[in-house]
C-alpha cells in the first residue's frame, strides 16, 4: 500500500466518504428513498440524489473557495456541511 | 396486489464488477487523491494540503487550456450534432445503398486516434499535403504549422470528419425506429416537409441525440492524440488542450503533486457535466 502514498487526512477522508455510503445503503435499506420535489429546481429527487448533488456541488465551492481566497478551507468546510445538511433535509 | 419479490441477494452477482472497478478506477483516483494533497520526492513526501489545488486554479496557462478547451468541444457540438441529422437523414431507408452508406461512415469510427492525427497531418501539409497544398494552389494562405486559426480549423475539421459518423449512425438508429403510421398521417394532413423533421423526426430523435451530445462532448473534452499527432499543441499554445497540459505537467515536468490536484478538477468537471447529461436524459424520459 506504500505505492498508493497514503497520508492521515486522506485515510480520514475516504473513512468519511465509505462511511456515509454504507449508512446510505443501510438507511435506503431499513427505509427506502421515495423521489420528492424539494427547493432544487426542475428535478423530483431521492435521497442518493441529493447527497450527489451536495457532495458535487461542496466539491466545487471549494474549488471556487481555493481560486478566489487564501483564507483556511475550513471556512467552505463547515459551509459545505450546512449546505450538505440543508439539501439532504430540503433539496 | 404488489406482486413483486425483493432479493437483495441478487446484488452479490454485481461483486466481480465492483471488484474489477475498484482495482481500475477506484484504488487509483484514491491514489490521486493522495497524490494531491502530498509533494512527493523519491522516498519520502511532505504533506502540503491545498497548496497544489491553490496554485493551479490560478495558473493562467491551465486557465486558458480550460477555456480552449471548452471552446472546441462547444465548436465540436454545434457542427457535428446537425451535421450529422442532415447525413442521416440524407441516407437511403434501405437496399444496397443504405448498407453501402453505413459502411463508409463506419469506417472513419475504425480508424486510431494517433492515425487520424498522422493523416491529417500530412493531408494538411502546405507543401505534399492534398488539401494544404490545393488551398495554396488556388491563393489561400494555409499553414497550420505557423497559424493559429488555421491550426484550430484544421483540428476540429479532423475531429468532424473522425466523429460525425457516429451522431449520424446514432440518429440513423433513431430515425429508422420511428413507426411508419407518424409518416403516413403526416401525409394525410399534407404537412411539408419541414414539418414532419419539426413535429415528428426531432422530437422522435430526443433520446439518442442526447447519448449522442453527451459522447461527444465527453470524448472531445478529453481529446489528446490527434491535436498533439497534428500540431503538437501549437502554433504556441493555440491547439493545446487539457488534457495534453496534464501531460506535460505529469510526465514532462513530473510535478506529480500539481497533475494530480489538477486531474481531479478534470475529473468533477466531467462528472458534473456527465451528470447534467443524465439528468436530462432522465428527466425528459419521465416527461413522456
């Protein structure tokens, strides 16, 4: 595994992302996703879909973050997280 | 009364191909990942966080390879997309002659990716080239090795003539599903000709025209061998296009750590834009 050049903030990250898969798929389990119009425009959406699209959506708020400012990226980080909570809740 | 079964076994039948996906596309974009957060020297490396991603939003050269970028595969889609509606509509419905036709366009399709560029290289060629030295001949200055647009028009007429059979095969496909009854009540309400492409074909064409703008667009956003066969890049930097500034940062400057921050901005960007195209796809098949 030395070749995949791991550091701890990486591990942290991909426990992270592993971790919310495997909570979606045991909550889509135990209570199945029903598509649902919310405040995102045009598109009915499920549960999986609105975590796509607020992943997506935080991934390049930080990008824009990163361009534009040279403040900590923990500053988009918790506004990703609000944001993430805001459209799996309302999306 | 719901008659349906549920066997969440069935999933474990789709394990061989996660595997396989996570050993070819998975474990790497995690090493990516890894790689961009990291400046890596031979054995050891130094944890630099967003440093790389920093530097390379703002570097005008990757700024601009990004617009250029963005530019052709827009250039791309408007010329083949009805480029190829006309072919396909242009093409016999059956016989000889429609197997014949399918076959010619067929074969550009066939043909390699650095082969193209090495034909278009030498056809453009001003001094041995059929088409540069016939545009010379007749008083056209035309040299895509020292000219800019010409090196860009040279470009994006290869990319028409490599990948135009394609949007035109898909809605040839499209075409030939349509039920000939829409045909016959367009004939019995005398509508033009105009009409019947309006009303019934390009409605008729919605789906594969889709499948048909979403590959294109995917595949001249990550063109790399014919642009870099035919130009090399230039004249300058006018024809270099992302995926070839990625190379040379990876390979030929072996800034690893910038080439990976970068190959995953790449990457969100054809995931969103491959994403907006399955949502549209999905959306409009709900509509119906």
């Amino acid at each position: 595994m030395e070749w995949m050049a791991w550091s701890l903030v990486t591990a942290i990250f991909f426990i992270g992302i592993a971790t919310l898969l495997i909570a979606m798929t045991v909550a889509e389990i135990k209570h199945p996703s029903v598509e649902r119009k919310g405040f995102l425009p045009i598109i009915a959406t499920t549960r999986g879909d609105r975590l796509f699209i607020g992943l997506l959506s935080s991934a390049f708020f930080h990008l824009g973050f990163l361009a534009l400012s040279e403040s900590s990226v923990w500053i988009p980080f918790g506004i990703s997280i609000l944001w993430l909570i805001c459209v799996l809740r309302w999306g | 009364m719901n008659l349906k079964v549920k066997n969440n076994k069935a999933w474990f039948l789709v394990l061989p191909v996660l595997a396989l996906v996570a050993f070819s596309a998975i474990i790497p974009l995690m090493t990516v990942v890894n790689y961009s957060v990291q400046d890596i020297f031979d054995n050891s490396s130094v944890f630099v966080g967003t440093e790389w991603y920093r530097e390379i939003l703002n570097d005008p050269r990757l700024q601009s390879s990004l617009i250029r970028q963005f530019v052709f595969s827009g250039a791309v889609l408007l010329v083949e997309i009805p480029l190829g509606i006309l072919v396909a509509l242009m093409m016999p419905k059956s016989g000889r002659m429609a197997s014949l036709c399918l076959v010619i366009l067929a074969m550009p399709l066939l043909i390699p990716w650095n082969v193209v560029g090495t034909i278009w290289q030498i056809f453009g060629r001003a001094d041995i080239g059929l088409m540069g030295a016939f545009l010379n001949g007749i008083g056209i200055d035309y040299n895509y090795a020292s000219n800019p647009i010409d090196a860009w028009l040279t470009v994006l007429l290869m990319d028409v003539w490599h990948w135009t059979s394609l949007v035109a095969l898909l809605c040839y496909s499209g075409l030939r599903a349509i039920p000939d009854a829409y045909y016959q009540a367009a004939k019995i309400d005398q509508a033009s000709a105009w009409a019947v492409f309006r009303y019934i074909q390009l409605p008729k064409l919605r789906s594969v025209l889709v499948i048909g703008i979403l590959l294109r667009f995917m595949d001249s956003f990550m063109i790399y061998a014919e642009p870099f066969v035919l130009t090399g890049g230039g004249p300058g930097n006018s024809t270099t296009f992302l995926s070839q500034t990625l190379t040379k940062m990876a390979i030929g400057q072996f800034d690893l750590g910038p080439a990976a921050a970068f190959s995953l901005v790449y990457f969100l960007i054809v995931l969103l834009v491959s994403w907006l195209f399955f949502t549209t796809i999905t959306h409009l098949d709900n509509k119906k």
